[in-house]
C-alpha cells in the first residue's frame, strides 16, 4: 500500500481561542469543503460540538461525480488549543490520517494540517491517486485556504 503525504500551513488573522473554537467543531466543516462535494455532517453533534477523543463523527460526501457516499471519522488524539487527530473509520480510503495542529503567533495562528492517506485497490488505486485523487486533495485544502481567508481575512504578518 502506497501511503501520500500531504502538509499545509497557513496562517490566520485571529485568536487560539476563536481557532480552536471554529475549528474542533464538526459543524463547521461544511463551511470550509467545496459544495459541490456535499459534504454533511449525519452524526448527532447535540452531546457535543466540540471534537474529544472517541468521538465519531459521520458524514455524507459525494467526492466523484455527485455519487454519494458514507464516510465515519473519529477523533482519536486531542490537547486543547494545540492539535487534534481525526482518523477514518469507513469510507473511500485505505487509510486517514489527518492531523490539525495549532499555535499562537504574533497576530495571529498558525494552523498546520499533516494529511496521511492510501487508496486501496494496489495498482489501480496509486493510478487513481495520480490521475485524480492526488488533485482532488490538493484541490480541496486550496479550497479551504481560501474559504478560510474570506471568513476571517489575510493574515498580514
């Protein structure tokens, strides 16, 4: 099995409270994914809208031509105002494993995300990953830098 890497940083004009508290909530997740992924989040986030270790969280995504499917996440590792982990349970990977890791700056945070992920299917799934899969990723993190950017603006420095 082939495993990707995929790491981002960006820096952002606001708090590590504001951060954390947009951030390890489920329900923001969608404010932040392409629409035209429909991503919804299934799960029941009235006990808690904020990520703790344990906690599943299940989704609806439709990430190749508008067919959807279930995807399961939980959160396995969590320290409050530094990082969280959420790993994939069931869906369309092999293997998830996304880490979210946040620290204080002048004016602002730092919020780097480490993506670890596979394909399955061998062969046919490292040909996926470089003919599609692979821009898909990269596509929606550029997403995300941007929707991310037009919330809360341009960290300047």
């Amino acid at each position: 099995m082939k495993i990707y890497v995929l790491k981002t940083e960006q820096a952002i004009p606001i708090t590590l409270d504001e951060a954390w508290e947009f951030f390890s909530s489920p329900l923001n997740l969608a404010k932040i994914t392409p629409v035209d992924m429909s991503f919804v989040v299934t799960s029941d986030q009235t006990t808690s809208t904020k990520v703790y270790a344990g906690m599943i969280i299940t989704y609806k995504i439709a990430p190749l031509l508008g067919i959807k499917m279930d995807w399961m996440t939980e959160i396995t590792h969590v320290v409050e105002k530094q990082y969280f982990v959420d790993e994939q349970r069931f869906g369309p990977y092999a293997l998830w494993h996304h880490q979210h890791h946040f620290k204080e700056i002048a004016g602002g945070v730092i919020m780097n995300d480490i993506l670890h992920y596979a394909i399955p299917y061998g062969v046919i799934g490292r040909l996926s990953n470089s003919v599609f899969v692979g821009n898909k990723v990269k596509q929606i993190f550029a997403f995300r830098e941007k929707a991310i950017e037009r919330m809360f603006g341009v960290y300047k420095g």
